[in-house]
C-alpha cells in the first residue's frame, strides 16, 4: 500500500515534468531516485548480512546453553546427594543432644543467678514457681518477627511503654525528658484508656532522658545525662530513690545514631541489670548487678551504632535495629552473645514488618515473649518466635 502510493507520487510528478518539456530537471530526478535505490539496496543488503550472522550467533548460543543447563542438572543432583547425607547427619547430632541433655540437663549459664540464691531467698522461692525455666537455661534464639498489633498512638513520637515481667503493670513514659511516668494495671486497661493520663502518676526525684528506661519487679532503672550519665533505680510503689550510679563513659555520644536522645540503653531481666552504651561507633555491654549497681562485666559487641536505631536483648543475646533515613523497614544486622553461643553466620536476619516510623524504643518481656514498641507516636506489639540456640556439644563428663 505505502510503497504503491509512493510510486503514484513519482509518477505523478514525472508526468508533470514531461508537460513541462524539462529534460534536464528530468535527468536529474532520475539520477537522484536511482542513487536513492542503491543506497536503500546497499543497506537491505547489509541487513540481510547482519541478520545472517545474528542468527548463527544465537543458535551457537543456544547450544551453549544447552550445555550448561545438562552440567548444571548433573551438579544439581550431586548437591540433592550431599544434601540427603547432611540431614541424616543432623538427624544423629539432634538425638546425640537428646540424650546427653536427658542426662544433664542444661545449667543456668549466668553466675549471677547463683549469687541471688544466697542473698535474696525470697526472690528465689518465687522464681521457682514462676516459668522461668526457658529464660535461665539461656538457649532461646529469636527466629522471626511472628506477628505485629498496632494497639494505640498516643503521646509525643518518641517514648517507651513497656510491661514490668514481673507483674502485669504497663508503664507510659511520653517523649524524651520528663519526670512522670503513667502506670495502668495491664495492657487491657492501657488499651482501653482514653489517654496517657489517665494512668496513676508517678512523679521521680529527676527528669529521665533518651529512651532507655527499664522496669523490672516495681523497680524502675532510669538514665539522667548531666555532665555524667548517672543510673538511677527507683522504687514505684514507694516512690523512693534506692541507689544510683555513674558509668564510666567518657565522652557522650548517643548509643544508637538513629536516636540522638538516647546515650544509654537500659535492660533489666532476671539476670540482672544491662546496659547499652557507645564507645566512638562501637556499641558495648555492661552486665550490673541490679542490687548495688556496680559492674560485674562489659563486652566490646562489635555492632556499629552507625544507624543503629534500637535493640533488643533476648536470654544473653543482644540484636541491633538498623534503618535509614527517613526511615524504611527495620532489621536485625548484628548480633552480640554474652556466651559466644551464637556465630554471626547463625543469627537469622530479621525484619520487622513494613511500617514508615521509626522506632524509639523496643522493650522485651521475656515472660510473654512479646516486644514492646514506641514507633512514630504508636504503641505496638511484636510476638516473636523463638527457637534454641545451636551450642557445641560437651561429652558428658565420667562418672
Ligand atoms: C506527651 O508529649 C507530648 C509532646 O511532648 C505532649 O504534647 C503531650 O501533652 C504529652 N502528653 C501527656 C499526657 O503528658
Ligand atoms: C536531660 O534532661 C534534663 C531535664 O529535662 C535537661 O535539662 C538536660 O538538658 C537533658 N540532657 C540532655 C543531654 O539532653
Ligand atoms: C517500701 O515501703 C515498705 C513499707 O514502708 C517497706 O517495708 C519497704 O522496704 C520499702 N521498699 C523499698 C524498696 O524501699
């Protein structure tokens, strides 16, 4: 069609210049049409060469690929052989465990769990009743981020609301200096609220600063940043200052960069009193005994606080939250154990689910298995699931 409307152009204006007895404008047409044809027969030529030779290309390429994909069927089936033969050999370790483990079971692996035998005989009747069992024998590894609710969104953007696994009370602490804490009887009732202040008040001796607070059995372990960063522990019920304490940082650099507030991150459970603080972008570990304060050991974790943005700390191993900004999605990129039980390759990589906030605390409850978040202004829960820590098998000592 175009190529026939083309000709009846040429035609057209050829019978023209034959009306106009121009020979000379004639001649040059034709020379001008003829030097087009060559051209364009020149270039089909030159594709039909191109053509040619893509084509043999791609059928050697094909055969390449044919090749490959018999070789790879051939080492896919090696790797499906050493496959079966590693899970029949993880078959045998797991039942080697069994029964070294229904031998001797596992022992607490804090020392710090022994000392409190002696001084507070009370405390360990208690604990003995309560289901602690997991959380002592320090063999629980977090695997995965199970399930988020969104509970509420009060207060300022920054805060911590956490639950004392001790007892069912909730504590509110809104934004990142203040003196008064908000305490409800239980979630279901911080829930149920209608704002922050309707919980008890509970007015301390000093402003808190950052996000780094913790409550365990009524007693609250809170940070002030004066020209030293001082821990104190407070009682709740009594209102009353037992002790504090000044760390031996030097100079004040915030523990996580993506929280400027926060120079120390506190963490109490029932091994004791945990604090997390930055030397130059390196964040490390103090374990405290939560009686007296004073510092029993401290780690190096090797976890850069450089986007850091929180953490948590789950039976002796430390995870640290990563995210950029403005923020994306949370994730566990370093882990630290305290009992060198979890190899970095080891750790799962975890992700929180989408959100676009930005954590200003995570505060877990050992006893629910349950994290609690301050995001952006919102209260949330995270469940996590647990799995046990991979640990060298020791033969059984003779008897
Ligand atoms: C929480 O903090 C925000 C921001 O600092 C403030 O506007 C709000 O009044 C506080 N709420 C309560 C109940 O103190
Ligand atoms: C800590 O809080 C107090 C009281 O609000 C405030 O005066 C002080 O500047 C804060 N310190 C830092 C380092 O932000
Ligand atoms: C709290 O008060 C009670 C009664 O006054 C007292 O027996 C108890 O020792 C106090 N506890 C602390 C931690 O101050």
């Amino acid at each position: 069609m175009k190529a026939g409307f083309f000709f009846s152009i040429i035609l057209s204006m050829l019978a023209q210049l034959s009306r106009a007895q121009n020979q000379y404008h004639y001649q040059t047409l034709m020379n001008y049409l003829e030097s087009r044809m060559a051209s364009v027969e020149e270039r089909i030529a030159s594709w039909n060469e191109q053509n040619s030779r893509y084509n043999s290309d791609l059928k050697k390429f094909r055969h390449q690929t044919v090749d490959l994909l018999e070789k790879l069927s051939k080492d896919y089936e090696k790797f499906r052989e050493d496959l079966e033969g590693a899970g029949v050999r993880v078959d045998r370790v797991e039942k080697e465990i069994d029964f070294i483990e229904t031998k001797n079971p596992p022992k607490p692996c804090v020392k710090a769990a022994d000392k409190m035998v002696e001084q507070e005989p009370v405390l360990t009747e208690r604990k003995k009743k309560d289901e602690f069992y997991e959380v002592s024998v320090c063999v629980d590894l977090v695997s995965n981020i199970q399930a988020m609710k969104i509970l509420k969104r009060l207060g300022s953007t920054k805060g911590v609301w956490t639950k004392d696994s001790r007892t069912a009370k909730v504590y509110i602490f809104n934004g990142t200096s203040e003196d008064t804490v908000y305490e409800f009887n239980s979630v279901k009732e911080f829930s149920a609220s209608s704002g922050i202040s309707k919980g008890k008040q509970i007015t301390l001796p000093s402003a808190w600063n950052g996000t780094g607070h913790a409550v365990y059995d009524g007693f609250l372990y809170y940070l002030t940043e004066r020209s030293e960063l001082q821990v104190n522990k407070f009682h709740l019920e009594n209102g009353s200052l037992v002790d504090s304490a000044v760390l031996p940082v030097q100079e004040q650099v915030s523990v996580y960069s993506l929280n400027p507030d926060t120079m120390v991150d506190l963490i109490a459970d029932e091994e004791g009193l945990w604090a997390l603080y930055a030397i130059e972008d390196t964040i490390n570990l103090a374990k405290m005994d939560s009686d007296t304060l004073d510092i029993e050991n401290m780690w190096e974790t090797s976890c850069s606080r450089i986007n850091a943005e929180a953490a948590f700390f789950v039976c002796g191993t430390l995870y640290v939250v990563y995210n950029t900004r403005p923020p994306s999605r949370s994730r566990v990129q370093c882990v630290f154990d305290v009992n060198d039980m979890v190899i970095p390759g080891e750790a799962p990589l975890l992700y929180f689910p989408r959100r676009f906030g930005a954590h200003s605390s995570l505060k877990y409850n050992p006893v629910e298995k349950i994290m609690y978040a301050w995001d952006d202004g919102y209260q949330i829960l995270y469940r996590m699931a647990l799995t046990k820590k991979l640990f060298t098998i020791v033969p059984p000592p003779e008897e």
